[in-house]
C-alpha cells in the first residue's frame, strides 16, 4: 500500500533515471485507468520527460510541452521502470510509456480491482484538478502546526488518513505515527492538547523522515513489485510493542486493521474488535 514514503522514495529514483528520456509511444492497456481524453495520450508521444515529483500520494510525471501525467497508485499501484518493454501477456499494465532508448516506464497494479488512475493535463488542467485542489498540506518534510488542522471531533486515525486535511499518510503509516506519538488512535483530534499536538507533528516527520531514509540506504532501481516497508507496529498485532515490551494489539474494519499498544498509547486498555462485535451481535 504505497503512501507518502513509498511515493517519495519512487518518485526519486525512477525521476532521475528518466529525466530527459523521449517517449515514443504512450498507451493505457487498463480500460479504467486513462481518466482524461483531452489532450489524447498520443500528445505525448515524442516529447521529452522532465522528472517525476510527488504531491501527497500522488505522482506528477512531467513532460515537455507544459504537459503533466497525474498518476493515483490508489491501494495497489506501482510505478515502475523497466530495461525493455511489457511482454503483451503483463496484465497488471495500466499505462505504458515506452522510451527512445527501450527502456519503459510502467504504471502497474496487482490484485483484482482497477482503480489506480492516470489523467493526461495541461497546467491549465492541473490547475483545476480537483484531486489536486482539495489536498490538505504536506504531511512532510515541514506540516503546519497540527492542533488548528487536526481541530474536529473525529478520531485521530481517520482525520490523519484524510487527503483533504493532510496529505501522504495512510493506513500503515499511521500506526507507526500514533504509537511514535503515544496517541490513541480514538482520541478526537479536538481534544488534542498543545503538548500532544506538537508530539504527534514530531511523529509525523520523524516517521516519515525514517521510512524515506530506510528507502534511500536499502531501495534501488529497479523497484520491486512488492516494498519492504520498515513498519514496528503496523499488522504486527501480537508482536511485543518495540518500546515496552506489550503485545501489540490489533482492531479488525472491512478493508484494513488498525493496531496500536495498549501500554503506550490507550492507558492499558483493549480498544473493541469491531470485527468480533459484528459476529457477536
Ligand atoms: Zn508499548
């Protein structure tokens, strides 16, 4: 599940290998995925690519000409650059970009769903694209404050997964940065205090700042399909909590599993198993 580290780190390394490559030929073999029609994608096509920066989880892949390619990984995208081109029978290709010098540069994603997304713009466009506009600040190298963004009565975990009020952290991330903080993933970011406010701004950097660095020592082109990512907390529920020695506990939603340690973070106490109390019901 990629999120603002694994975004960053990839947005580096597949960025300074293809700046200034041309592409030769562009096309979207996903039949959900190419979400604009204009430009055409063949707008692209013998242009020049300047480099790929990120915004929030999202990548820019930017393209002479005042063109960009906005790019949603969602849950199971990669993005990832090949010596040679995609064998025909590479079902997992959503958008390929094939490059003067046979190299070629693939939006891919695994699992059943297509969701992950790619829009073709101009600066006009990217000016008033919406998944853009709406994004809340960085949530690293340098947030705001986090007391007047986090100020609403919803719980921690939900606000700071919200693009809208911040922008790179998701579900596994967010563990780590709770439990950095000592902060219950319940507590309503209302009632943060100005101390805990300023714990969980330090969680948020120093926790991103760690993955991005874990990345820069351990990751090179090119990215594997699957990221080692350096979590302590995140689905290691029955595992002892890496400063105290508690195990980690573990509350089960639909789509994804929330785990924190009772010691540091909700005062010894066991949060509900929502998945459990829906079967006891
Ligand atoms: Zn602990």
């Amino acid at each position: 599940m990629p999120e603002l580290p694994e975004v960053e780190i990839t947005a580096r390394l597949i960025g300074a290998a293809v700046a200034d490559a041309r592409i030769e030929a562009a096309s979207a073999p996903g039949i959900n995925a190419l979400r604009s029609f204009d430009p055409p994608l063949s707008a692209i096509e013998g242009r020049r690519l300047l480099g790929v920066r990120r915004r929030g989880k999202l990548f820019v892949v930017e393209v002479d000409g005042g063109l960009s390619l906005l790019i949603h990984l969602m849950s199971a995208g990669r993005l990832q650059l090949f010596q040679t081109r995609a064998s025909r029978r590479d079902r997992a290709s959503r958008l390929l970009l094939a490059l003067s010098d046979g190299r070629e540069l693939r939006l891919r994603e695994f699992g059943t769903r297509q969701t992950a997304w790619v829009k073709l713009l101009t600066a006009g466009g990217m000016a008033a694209e919406e998944t853009l506009a709406t994004l809340g600040p960085e949530a690293w190298p340098d947030p705001p404050p986090l007391r007047p963004l986090l100020n609403e009565p919803r719980p921690l975990h939900s606000l700071l997964r919200d693009q809208r009020v911040i922008a790179g952290i998701g579900r596994s991330w967010v563990d780590e940065i709770l439990h950095a903080a000592r902060l219950s993933p319940f507590k309503r970011g209302s009632e943060l205090s100005q101390e805990e406010a300023g714990a969980l701004r330090d969680a948020v950097t120093g926790e991103l700042e760690r993955a991005i660095a874990h990345y820069e020592r351990s990751l090179a082109l090119p990215i594997p399909d699957k990221l080692p990512m350096p979590l302590r907390v995140h689905r290691r529920n029955g595992e002892p909590c890496p400063r105290c020695n508690t195990r980690l506990e573990a509350v089960f939603y639909e789509e994804h599993v929330m785990c924190y340690c009772p010691t540091c973070q909700t005062e010894g106490r066991q949060l509900k198993d929502r998945r459990l109390s829906r079967l006891l019901k």
